[in-house]
C-alpha cells in the first residue's frame, strides 16, 4: 500500500468510525479490566502519544477504574490509580 492509498484509507476510515453511531458492548472479568487498565496506562506513558487518542484512553481508563470501584473491588482501584501516576494516599 502506498503513502497515498494508505493516507486515503485513513480518512474513509475517520470518517467511517464518525458517522457510526451504534454503541458495542464488552463484557470482560475483573481481571481482564485491571489488565486492560494497565496496559493503556503503559500505552499513554509514550512520549508521542497524544492528542484526542490519547484522550480517548484516558476516559477509558476513568470509566474501567469506574466499574471496578462500583464492583467494590478498592484494592484493584487502589493498584490501578498507581499507574495513572495520581498520588494515591498509602493507607486505605
């Protein structure tokens, strides 16, 4: 694929993902959502990575962190909070 094609591809992708408005639905264990937390807080870590992706992870990661505290699973809460670098008190 050229620079071209794949700059082309791009934006009928963008423009594809925009106009979509169906919602979808993910169904993962708590395990799988502290492991999803942890590796977009690694991913965000990245010098490059910005921009409206980058905020796009960001709520991501709110809202995981979300379902984990409404689960009470504060433990999980507590490690996840470590990785988004927030001073997080060492007493719970």
């Amino acid at each position: 694929m050229t620079e071209e094609q794949h700059s082309a591809f791009v934006l009928r992708a963008t423009a594809e993902q925009l106009s979509c408005t169906r919602s979808f639905t993910l169904v993962l264990d708590a395990m799988s959502v502290s492991v999803l937390i942890g590796n977009l807080q690694l991913a965000l870590r990245h010098p490059d990575n910005g921009g409206a992706a980058a905020d796009v992870c960001r709520h991501v990661v709110a809202e995981l962190l979300a379902l984990l505290r409404g689960a009470g699973l504060s433990h999980s809460v507590f490690l996840a909070e470590l990785g988004n670098g927030e001073d997080v008190p060492l007493t719970q």
